[in-house]
C-alpha cells in the first residue's frame, strides 16, 4: 500500500501546542531549490527525532508533453513512464539524505495540480508539517498566486517554506507576535522545531487614532508621549505572553518596535538576517487576502529567509493586517 493511501492519524487535539509534528511531508520537483527543502525536511527530522521524511513529487505535465515523451520512449503509457521517472529520482533522493543525514524515507508519486495533489496526500496520509520550496520573486498586486501561496492559504497545517540550502539546525529565529492564539501557537512551534536557535519575539505596535490626532493638530510631543506609553503596555504584555509559554531552554530576545506589522518585520530581518520567521497566520477572507494581501503572503515576497506559516483556524476572523500588532 502506497503510504498516502494509508489511514490518517489522530491529531493531536490537547497539550499546549495545538501542532504536535510527528510526520513532515516534504514535497519536490527535483530541482535545486526542491533539494535544499528536501535537505531541511531531512534536519528537522533529525533534531525532532522522528521516524522518517515523506517524500512526495507531483508531475504536472499535459497530455501532449506526455504522449510526445512516450512516442519517442515507445511507451504505451505515458503517466506510467513519468511515474516511472519520478520514482527513480526519487530512490536517489532516499539515498542522498540517508547519506548525509542518517534520516529514512518512504516515498511517492502523484500526477495532477500540484496544490491539490499535495492536499489531498495530506488528507490521508496524516502529516503534521508541509516543507516546500520557497517561490523566487513576487507577485505584485496579489494578482497571481505561486503553489506555495496557494498551499499556504488553503492548508490546515504548517508549511515551511525552504529558500536557502541548509547549513544546519536553524540558529536564528524570528518570531513576529501579536499576542493572538495564532501567534501563541507559532512560538511554541519555533520553539519545538529550533532546540539551539537564538529566538527573537518581535511585536509591532500603533497608537490607536494616532492620525486623527495628527489631523486634530494634536501636538508632537503629545503623541510621543502616547507612544512612548503603548510602547511600555506593548512591552509588559510581550513579557507576559513570553512568560505564558512556559519554561524555554533557548536564549530569547525580546523587540518591541512602532509600527506597522510587514515593515517591522521585513526591516528587523534585513537588519538580522534570521535563519527563519515563524508566523501565526490569522483567517482571512479570500477577498481581503486577494485585494491587500496577508502579513503571511508578503513576509513570504519580502525576506530572504525561510518562513514557518502556522495556520489559523476561525473562518471569519479578520486578517493579521488589520489588526496593530505583528
């Protein structure tokens, strides 16, 4: 039995952590980029201790590139030449990360839409983590959407999405918060999968009606006196919410920052280069996301590192974007 048709398991429904990881998916279409998610899926493996990576490839190729390729193979059945390709590569991914990473494998191929094959894996299978490529470039305007933002937005579990080849365990890590469940969530999370990381706790804050003061002709002096006061309740509640999390082993730095939550995070980033960002991602509508996009697309499009995505589970919540806080 192919391990995708195989039950899923009970998730875990208690304890602190709502993301109990004790199976990683990592999926591939064998280029280098997929290699460095392979690499990483294969670490965390390693550091959580866990029995195997899954490793999953989808082929998406049309009719006619499949019946060109089976014309000039003399195949009779074109899908099963692209499994038959895919698996082999596949063997050499096993032997690669068992080789450097001492991990085993289980592996398998699906053909279709790349996000919905994964999903639909997901869906029997049982995993608790998606590792993927990270996309290269943007998409302004949120007009269009790569399988990894797609994945993002339509997956009920992590995702991590891999840009750079591994040098080892994550050793810096950024988690942006705004003291919601989802950011509650995502730092454990950081917290499971990064034992030795350095772990910087980010919080973006606003003065409420800051601009209609400014429009009132409120004075400067004023307003920095409100901001310095946000900046001292931001700061109190970022040590509670730390403190709420329980016992740390990590070294942790604490940041409180003024204003708004992408350019808090995508400026600390460039200015410490973490390894990762682990976000909460907050529910959305699809029409908020494809109007303004979400903290969790843009972080995505503007940073250069890895970025852990924790999903967030009340339909109609409102976006991470619009809310004053990281």
């Amino acid at each position: 039995m192919c391990w995708w048709c195989q039950p899923g398991k009970v998730k875990h429904s208690s304890g602190e952590c709502m993301f109990d990881i004790r199976r990683i998916i990592a999926t591939t279409d064998f280029s280098a980029d997929s290699v460095s998610a392979e690499s990483r899926a294969a670490l965390l493996c390693r550091d959580m201790r866990l029995d195997a990576l899954e490793l999953l490839a989808v082929q998406r190729r049309g009719f006619g590139d499949m019946l060109a390729q089976a014309l000039r193979s003399g195949s009779a059945d074109p899908e099963a030449m692209l499994v038959a390709q895919a698996l082999q590569q596949l063997r050499q991914a096993k032997q690669r990360i068992r080789s450097a990473f001492d991990v085993r494998c289980r592996y398998a191929v699906r053909i279709g839409d790349p996000v919905a094959e994964v999903l639909a894996a997901l869906q029997s299978n049982g995993a608790d983590m998606i590792v993927m490529a990270k996309p290269s470039g943007t998409f302004p305007g949120n007009l269009m959407e790569s399988p990894a933002h797609r994945l993002v937005r339509m997956a009920k579990l992590p995702v991590l999405l891999v840009r750079n080849a591994p040098l080892g365990s994550y050793r810096e890590v950024l988690v942006p918060v705004d003291f919601s469940n989802e950011s509650r969530h995502a730092a454990r999370l950081a917290l499971r999968i990064a034992p030795r990381a350095n772990i910087t706790f980010l919080h973006a804050f606003r003065v409420w009606a800051e601009g209609k003061m400014r429009e009132a002709g409120v004075y400067d002096e004023v307003i920095q006196a409100y901001r310095m006061k946000y900046r001292e309740q931001a700061q109190q509640e970022l040590d509670q919410f730390i403190k709420d999390l329980g016992p740390i082993s990590q070294d942790i730095t604490r940041v409180v920052q003024f204003g708004w939550a992408v350019p808090v995070i995508t400026s600390y980033a460039q200015k410490v280069s973490p390894d990762l960002i682990v976000l909460g991602k907050h529910s959305g509508s699809r029409v908020e996301e494809f109007l303004i996009g979400s903290v969790a697309k843009r972080t995505i499009d503007q940073t250069a590192s890895d970025v852990l995505i924790t999903p967030g589970h009340a339909p109609d919540q409102d976006a991470w974007y619009d809310r004053p806080a990281a």
